[in-house]
C-alpha cells in the first residue's frame, strides 16, 4: 500500500493533544523507511518481478525486521516512547499514543493489499490478502481510504486563509499523481532493488514535507 497509508495520518490528526501532520505521515510509512534502510543495506530483501501481482512487481519475500507484526509493534513502542520523551507539556504520552497507532496502522493496511508476505515473526505462517491481485480494486481501496481520512482532516481544521483553501487540494492531486506515476513504466525482471529503494525514501520524505507546508495553511477547527 502506498498512499492509502495517508489515511491513518489524516485522520490521527483530528485527536487532541494534536500531533504535527508532517510527523504522522512519517509515523504511517515509519516501517517503509526503514525497510528502504534496510533494503539499501542488504539486510531485508525483494526481487522484482514483472505481473508478480497486477498492481506490484515485487516479491518481498524477505522483510520481518519492518514487515513482521511483532517487528511494527517493537517499532511502534520505540517510536511511542522516543516521542513522549521528547514532547512536552500535559498528556503528551497520549500524543505519544497517538503516534505509536499511527506508526501500528501500516500492518493492517499492508495486509489488505500484500501477498502473503506479511510474517508474526519470520518465516510462516505469512498473511496478506492480496488486493493487489487487481489494480482496480487495490487503487478503489487505497482512494477510499485517502479520501475517507481526508475528508476527516477537512472537517477537523480550517484553513488560515486563501492558501489554506487551495493547499489541502493540491496536496490531494499530488498524491494521487505520485500515486498513478508509481504504477507507470516497465520493470525489469531482476533489476536491483536499490534504485527502487531510494525511490520510495525520496518519495515518503517529499510527501512528509509536503504535509508540512499544507499544514502550516490550515488550523484546528473550533468545535461547537
Ligand atoms: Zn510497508
């Protein structure tokens, strides 16, 4: 899953003590960074290979230091607690509860969409329901989910001006056409999974700050 993770971001954003944006669209994709890490380093492994799946190429038949449930839970706690130790101020270990959620949320959308890829530790048994058998029904579910959290985060804040207006849609468009340009071009079978890799650092690290500025537009809404 790619942009559907955004969804969990969005949405964590409307609970109060409020966490950055830009933070909670890293804490989603906190596992994928680091599998990019990891990937770069040799240690996790995938090959590509083209019509594995129709909406993903990759064979991630390697990965239970970021793709194993135990492993995001670990991830998740370790993110929790650095972040509560680091914020200040009342309730900031619900904010760091927040954030630990958000960084857990990425298991169970992964496993939506994944093979069975996803292991409890390492090795079998492995999950996933394979949404990416289909590039309709994979791109249906990511969309739904993004625009359900989306519109959460429009409901939530209100923009600061003009800009704050425009931003959050133009943000939208971004997404969806990182999201489309991901699913264009050939592949070659046994190509190095580095590029690929790197690819998708830049691409999580663009993202977040772009959450950054679309945020900086807008503010919490007032409720009544
Ligand atoms: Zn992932």
């Amino acid at each position: 899953m790619f942009i559907g993770h955004y969804s969990a971001a969005f949405a964590a954003r409307a609970f109060k003590p409020a966490v950055p944006l830009w933070l909670l669209f890293v804490a989603v994709q906190l596992v994928d960074f680091i599998w990019a890490g990891l990937v770069i380093a040799g240690v996790e492994k995938f090959r590509i290979v083209p019509g594995f799946l129709e909406a993903s190429p990759l064979d991630l038949y390697y990965m239970p230091y970021t793709h194993s449930l135990v492993g995001v839970v670990i991830w998740a706690v370790a993110a929790a607690l650095l972040y509560g130790a680091m914020r200040k101020g009342e309730k900031k270990w619900v904010a760091a509860l927040i954030l630990g959620g958000a960084v857990l949320s990425h298991w169970f959308a992964d496993l939506l969409v994944h093979a069975p890829d996803l292991p409890l530790i390492v090795g079998e048994p492995k999950f996933g329901f394979v949404l990416w058998r289909s590039l309709l029904w994979s791109q249906v579910a990511e969309m739904g989910l993004l625009l359900g959290g989306f519109w959460l985060y429009l409901r939530n804040t209100t923009p600061k001006g003009f800009l704050g207006r425009l931003s959050p849609w133009l943000f939208l468009g971004f997404l969806m056409a990182v999201q489309a340009y991901s699913h264009m071009g050939e592949v070659q079978a046994g190509a190095p999974s580095q590029p690929f890799a790197i690819t998708a650092l830049l691409a999580y690290s663009l993202i977040a700050l772009a959450a950054w500025l679309v945020d900086r537009t807008r503010q919490d809404a007032v409720r009544r």
